[in-house]
C-alpha cells in the first residue's frame, strides 16, 4: 500500500498497483487514458467524452454532480479520482468514508501539472506522465515567446447563457485567457458571476469570447452579442482547450496562437 496526500491536502492510502479507477472527471478521464490505462479504469461520467471509445465502452456513473454512488460501490474502486469545483462536494465526502479519493483543486497551470504528475506516480505511470509535461512545458514555451511583446486585449469570458455568467479571475479559465494573450475583464470578480448587459458594456471588452461549453454557444448567439456589444469582437472558443486541466493542455498553446491569428480578422 503507498500514502498520497491530494490537493486538497486530504491523505489517502491505495494499494501499489491501482486496478480498478474511477474517474469523476472528464479533462483527468482523457489524462487516465493518454497515460495508457484503458484495463484500469473501469468508471467514467457521462460528460467524459473523450476517448469517444470509453465513452461508449466504459461504465458511466452519473454526471459530475449527480454520481449514482450505489453504481459507483458495485464497481469497488480502489482509486476514485474528483475534483474539488466540478463535483459535488457532498457526494465525494461520502465516496470517502468508503473509498480512497483522490481530489483535484486546480487554479493555476501550475496547479494542473502537479495533478498530472501525481495522477502518474499513483498509477505507476511516472514516466509517461513525465513525458507528457515535457511536450506541455514546450508548447507553453513557444506560447509565451510569440505573446511577449503582444498588446494583451481585454477578453470577456463566456460560460453561461440566460442568465449571463463569465469566467472570473480566480478561475483556471482566466489563467489560460491571460496565456492566451488576453486580460479577463472580469478579472476582480470571484468564480464565475452572473452579468447583466449593463455590467458588461462597463468594462468595455474588446473581445467577447463564448465558449463552447458548458453552454453550447453557437453563431446565432454571436450574432446576437454583437448586436448587443457592438463594440466588442464576439467570437466562439472551443471551451475544451481554455477548461480542460489534463493532457488536452499540450494542444491549447497551438489553439490560442491560431485564435490569436483569428481575431485579428473579426469585425
């Protein structure tokens, strides 16, 4: 048996060699299997999309908030992986009176690389997970080399429709708007706040992003935001590439550059 503490400085005891995970999360499922543990894992959520094959083939536990926990105890993990903002917290304390449970809570990129790596150690997968911060320390890099000398622009971060909801500044979304070449104009604000129009058109964006997820904005919502803040550039995002905490990371650099590119030509 090995000792983790996670990072939610709660200490949990596993077996050495983890057989049966569950993952609670969709950005850390797609992590589990790009560092190769498709025989392990043997529960999911119903929002853990990617690999599109476990997304089938997996058994599905329930959404993020709303866990089938009685499902969940006739898989017998000896690994649940959850995350602090994305489930219940109610729920993973009483998966934890039962189960090991290994809690995420992830703020910075920083934050997010210590996960990958300890989610590589407590599965036996250090290397690989080593391996794959090399190519996100790489791409970040090449990111923040092209940005130096870029006038950052205020961005409004989408996540919500009806009621209006942003992306504050203590989020990890705001992180990556910052790696992105941006300034969250929401940046003094908690969480992720309800706006009204009045509120949005006083910080005056100069981009207005939407995201793909968990709202699914599409063009009739940019059209419609820009009819509302004629003054902002509107634009959707893939919400993947700016929330997703795991290996999707090594692919965000490249997506901000060709973004960046892009919102040079909106109108």
């Amino acid at each position: 048996m090995r000792t983790f503490v996670d990072q939610t400085s709660q200490t949990i005891t596993i077996p050495d060699s983890p057989r049966r995970i569950i993952s609670l999360v969709p950005s850390q499922t797609e992590l589990l299997s790009d560092l190769g543990l498709t025989e392990e894992v043997v529960g999911i959520t119903k929002f853990c999309i990617h690999p599109e094959e476990w997304f089938r083939s997996k058994t599905r536990v329930g959404g993020t908030k709303e866990l089938k926990l009685d499902l969940i105890r006739s898989l017998k993990p000896d690994l649940v992986i959850a995350n602090k903002e994305e489930n219940d917290q109610a729920q993973v304390q009483q998966l934890s009176g039962e189960f090991p449970v290994w809690v995420s809570n992830i703020k910075t990129l920083q934050e997010a690389k210590q996960m990958i790596l300890s989610i590589g150690e407590m599965t036996n997968r250090f290397f690989e997970a080593v391996s794959l911060l090399k190519k996100i320390d790489l791409s970040f890099d090449e990111l923040n080399l092209a940005m130096k000398e870029v006038n950052h622009l205020e961005a409004a971060y989408f996540i919500w429709n009806k009621p209006m909801m942003v992306a504050g500044g203590d989020t990890f979304i705001s992180r990556m708007i910052n790696a992105a070449g941006y300034r969250n104009a929401f940046r003094d604000l908690h969480r992720y706040p309800e706006v009204t129009d009045e509120q949005v058109m006083a910080r005056h964006p100069e981009v207005i992003f939407l995201s793909s997820e968990p709202f699914p904005f599409g063009q009739k919502h940019v059209d419609e935001f820009r009819q509302r803040f004629s003054s902002s550039r509107v634009i959707c995002v893939d919400g993947e590439l700016f929330s997703w905490y795991g290996s999707r990371l090594q692919y965000a650099p490249g997506y901000f550059l060709k973004l960046f590119e892009q919102i040079e030509t909106v109108k």
